[in-house]
C-alpha cells in the first residue's frame, strides 16, 4: 500500500479555477477516473477525476478554493503494485509517486496549445472535410473531434437545425459521457445543409456529424482554415473569445472533462439552469426538472445534495398526500364481533388477500363508469342449443360463453382503444395488436382470471374447448402463471349463477371489462306487439383516464349487435 496525492491537471490553462463541488470524503473508497470535485474557471465546469482506484485519506481543498493546474486534490492509499498510478501517468494526471514525466505532458500544457494550433494531425484538431460547392461555398463534413475517450458517448443535443446559419465557434451538438458534457463548436462559419446523427444516438471520435455548408470569406478560408488545423472542431466548447483555452485542453488529450459553462446553461429541457454534467446526468436519471431545483451552489449553481433534497421533499409530500385521499383513507376499525355473538374466524386463502388487493388497487386508482346493455340473443340461444348434438358428439359442452369471447374480440378489434393500456405514467397509450381475452373463472379458493389467447383467430368449438380446459384447471389450482398474463379485455360471467346486473371492476392495467348477468325472458316491443325475447343484461365499466362515454357506447353497440345476430360474426 502507497500514498499518492492526486493533483490538478491540465485545465486548458485556466488560474483559480474554483472548487464547486466535492465528490468525495476521507475514507470513501474511490474507483478509477470516478470526479473527485468540480471546478469552475470563468468559461468552463470541469470534474476531476481519480488517476488511480484506492481509499482517501486526506481532502486537500475545501469549497471555494481557487485551484490552479498541478495543486493537490486529495491524497489516496493504492494497491501496492501500483499499477493504478502508472496508469494514470499515461493519461496524463499528476500523481506524486507517478513519474516526473507525467508533469511534463500535462503542465507542457501552452506549448501543447501552440502545436496543437499549429498541426491538424493532431487528434483533437480540425475534424472537418471539405469539398468546394460552386464557386461562392464549400461543403464540409464536421466529424466528433478527440473527446477524450476511445469509447462511445451520448450525443444527448443536436443545437442546430438544417438551414441554419451558425458562426464559427458556434455549438452544433452537445455530447455526454458519464463524467461531462462536451459541446462540439462549428469549425468555422456556415449554413447546416444536412444533419448526420439523431439526438440520443451514441458516437464516438470520427463519426459524421452534419454537412456545412462553409462561408467563403476572402479565397477559400474555409478549406484553409481545415487545411491548417486553424478551424478547430475542439472537444473544449468554449466561446470564440477564448480560442486559447480551447486548444489548451483540446491538446493536452488529458482524461480530464470539460463542459462549458454555457454549454451547462444550454442543455435541452434544462436551458437555463446553472448546473455541472454529473448533476445533468443525474436529474436526467430521476427524470427531475432541473427548472424546479434550488441551486445552493456557489452563485445558485446546482449541486447533488440539491437533488437529493428535492427528491426527499417530493417523496414527502407525496406520502402526505396519500394520508388525505386515495389509499392514504382511514383504515375500517377492527370489531370484536364475538361481543355479538358466536363466531368462527378463518384465515384467508393467499389468493383472496392479492385478489382484494388488486381490486382495491384497481378501484381507487381507475375512475370507473360503468355502462349498461342488454343483448337479445334469443336467436343465438336457438342456434347453440342446435347444436347439443353435435357438441355431445365431440363430448363437449357449449355455453354462451365462446359465443361472448367471439362477439369482444371481433368489438374490440374494431373499438381498439378498449384494449389499450395506459404506460409511461400515462404519457403514452399503448395499442395491442393481439387479442387475448380474460375470464374469471369463480373458484373454491378465490376468483382468478386465465386468459384465452388470440380469441379473434380461434372457432367457437375451440373457444368452448378452451373455456372448459382453463375453468378446470383454474378449479384445480394447475393454471400455470402464463395462462393468466398478457390479457387485453376480461370478461367476467355471472349468468350461470344468476343476477340481473353488477359492476365489475376494471382489471388494470386493461381498460375495459365485461359484466355478463343472467339472461332472461322479457317482453319487448317489436314495433306493433310485446313479443318474448331472451334478453342478455351486459354491464361494461371501463378506465374513463382512456375511454370516454362515446367509446363505451360504440363497443357496447357493436357487441349488443354482434350478440343479437351471431351471423354478423363471420363477417
Ligand atoms: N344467462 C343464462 N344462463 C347462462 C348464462 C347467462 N348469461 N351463462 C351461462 N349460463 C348457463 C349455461 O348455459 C349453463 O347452463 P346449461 O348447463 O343448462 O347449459 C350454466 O349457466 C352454467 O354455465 P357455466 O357458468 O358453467 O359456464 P360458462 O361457460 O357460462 O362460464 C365460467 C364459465 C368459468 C365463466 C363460469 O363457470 C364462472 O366461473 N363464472 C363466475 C365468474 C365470476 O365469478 N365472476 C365474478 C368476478 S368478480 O367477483
């Protein structure tokens, strides 16, 4: 085990940069290249990262300091190999045991800006191609610039827009490792003609970036400034004010991160917010608008304790709100009800404590409406006991039940938003191309819902064959797990037991269900007479955040309709 202070790098020459943020305490066991603290000079926010893994033993700056490239950060005990040091020194950061020439790369820092202004083979430099366009413009290709890393970043902003004119300098997209945000400057003057990437693509050094379409100042500056490695595609976003800086720490090819300032304030959604890139990352990760932060950084900057705070204070108030309303509603009082009279209290089976759970989950979270029809199927009765026969030959038995999996699936592949869902906290619904129905199936040991899948594909004689195999095997406790997923509608049956109506409960997250009661006998009038049909009472409640009444009213029309002349089924 060794000590090994870990110091100020290259920071493209910045003096006094100041401490913002420290990332790290005595005794946190740190990993390699994980920021240790930010800094801040007049132009940029920069992390500094860890040279070697191994365990702090001392912090040497507090907030406020005013650092300079080659001052101590912190000191670290590492492995006894070494090895962590020595890698570091290839990267260019100041360790004290890692050799002396690791300084010399890093602090050589203003001679390395002057070569690298003067030669665009080096990396970091001029990442454009071009190629003349008429006589007045050349087209040139900006490609992402050395950045730092051989390894892909996010490129999380694209700042510019086909035919915009963009000043040299100007940003064109804005990139994000896990330790920074870069912005990629244009290389010189132009008008965007063609972009090459899409925001949240990943991409590293060398990937084409848009086509500019290059001012011609004087002959032909464009293609000269590229030729000379003086129009710079720079990882350093900073402003064209300060084109020293920029090839400061585009040269040095340290591992240490740059974001600009202004690239902090500029960055998507969070326009505007003074906040460093692993702050970014971070509000990104918790999905946290930066705008609704308070910043208790140095001038309002934003730092990670601020979100923490915010998260802990939504967290807060969103359990205060649930204390007032929804689940949050006073509990029903336990009763002795042995004070009354004689009783026997039994444990309740697992599958009724998750079915209440569901439902109560599922009433207080789905505004219910529930919806009321009734169906004549006394044609559809005649037909089905048509076919006693046949069904006694197959040895099987058909109730109405295929017939109203069959009429739901044909309503609900027309009314598609009856098979929705809600997701992304209701950001998006979701459409499913399938159709797999649910049915509850009533049980000794509690209700349970096996799901029959791609109903609109099956025959009604595989329909009745289904219905019985998942009812049994329901009954038997044998369903596996799958056979009760991925259903878009359930239908819940109550004629066989009796009833003239109920509202069912919305099996979330389906938005939809079908309440079916006991068909009857009831006069209806046909125009000149009371005539006796069979009349089938269907309730429908449905999740009214997705369906509204003129939804439900066409499912429930169509479904009434189908039900009524089971020859519209086959259409
Ligand atoms: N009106 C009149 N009679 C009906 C009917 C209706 N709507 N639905 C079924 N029937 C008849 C059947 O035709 C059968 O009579 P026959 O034997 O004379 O032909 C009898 O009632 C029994 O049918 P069934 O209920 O066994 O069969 P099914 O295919 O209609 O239903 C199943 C199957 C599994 C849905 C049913 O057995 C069941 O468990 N239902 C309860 C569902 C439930 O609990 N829902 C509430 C959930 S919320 O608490």
């Amino acid at each position: 085990m060794s000590q090994t202070t870990i110091r100020v790098p290259d920071i493209g020459g910045a003096e006094g940069a100041e401490v913002v943020e420290l990332l790290v305490a005595v005794g946190d066991h740190i990993e390699l290249e994980q920021s240790l603290i930010v800094l801040e000079s007049d132009k940029a926010s920069m992390e500094i990262p860890a040279s070697s893994a191994g365990v702090v033993l001392e912090v040497k700056v507090a907030m406020g300091d005013q650092l300079s490239e080659g001052d101590a950060v912190v000191v670290i005990s590492v492995a006894a190999d070494g090895n962590d040091a020595n890698a570091s020194a290839a990267e260019g950061i100041h360790a004290e045991d890692a050799a002396e020439d690791v300084a010399e790369d890093v602090i050589a820092a203003p001679e390395a800006a002057d070569a690298a202004s003067a030669q665009s083979s080096n990396g970091a430099i001029a990442a454009a191609k071009g190629a003349p366009v008429g006589g007045e413009a050349k087209l040139i290709t900006v490609e992402i610039p050395d950045i730092g890393t051989d390894g892909d970043v996010e490129l999380v902003e694209i700042s510019v827009t086909v035919g915009q004119h963009v000043e040299e300098g100007e940003s064109l997209v804005v990139l994000e490792s896990d330790k920074a945000s870069m912005e990629v400057p244009a290389p010189v003057a132009g008008k965007v003609v063609k972009l090459l990437v899409d925001a949240g693509q990943s991409v590293s050094q060398g990937v084409p970036l848009l086509e500019l379409e290059a001012t011609v100042v004087g002959d032909d500056v464009a293609s000269d400034a590229v030729a000379n490695g003086q129009a710079q595609t720079a990882v350093v976003a900073a402003p064209a004010t300060q084109p020293q800086a920029t090839a400061q720490s585009a040269a040095s090819s340290s591992p240490l991160q740059v974001a600009s300032k202004d690239a902090a304030v500029a960055t998507g959604d969070n326009a505007g917010i003074y906040a460093g890139p692993a702050v970014r990352k971070l509000a990104r990760e918790f999905g946290i608008p930066l705008g609704d932060v308070s910043g208790s950084g140095p001038r309002g900057r934003l730092v990670k304790d601020d979100l923490h705070a915010f998260v802990k204070a939504a967290l807060k108030k969103g359990s205060a709100t649930a204390a007032v309303s929804g689940a949050g509603i006073a509990p029903i009082p336990d009763v002795d009800f042995s004070q009354f009279g004689e009783i026997d209290a039994q444990p309740r089976s697992r599958l009724d404590k998750l079915t209440a759970s569901n439902m109560t989950r599922a009433w207080l979270n789905v505004p219910h409406v529930t919806q009321f029809d009734d169906a004549d199927i006394t044609d559809l009765e005649a037909f089905r006991a048509s076919l006693k026969a046949e069904a006694e030959k197959r040895q099987t038995k058909i109730t109405p039940m295929p017939f109203l999996l069959k009429a739901c699936a044909v309503a609900l592949n027309a009314n598609p938003k009856l098979k929705s869902s809600l997701a992304d906290a209701g950001e998006t619904l979701v459409y499913k191309q399938y159709c797999h129905i649910g049915m509850a199936v009533d049980t000794p040991n509690g209700l349970v819902v096996p799901v029959i899948r791609d109903v609109d594909k099956k025959s009604i004689w595989e329909l009745s064959e289904e219905v019985i195999e998942l009812a049994g095997l329901a009954r038997d406790k044998k369903l596996k797990p799958a056979q009760m997923q991925g259903g878009v509608f359930s239908i819940s049956s109550l004629g066989g037991i009796g009833g003239r109506g109920f509202t069912p409960i919305v099996n979330a997250p389906e938005v939809a269900i079908l309440g079916v009661s006991k068909a009857s006998m009831q006069p209806v009038w046909d125009g000149s007479a009371f005539v006796p049909r069979n009349m089938l009472p269907l309730a429908l409640s449905y999740d009214h955040r997705v369906i509204n009444g003129g939804d439900a009213g066409r499912f429930l029309t169509e479904l009434v309709g189908l039900l009524s002349d089971i020859r519209r089924l086959v259409m």
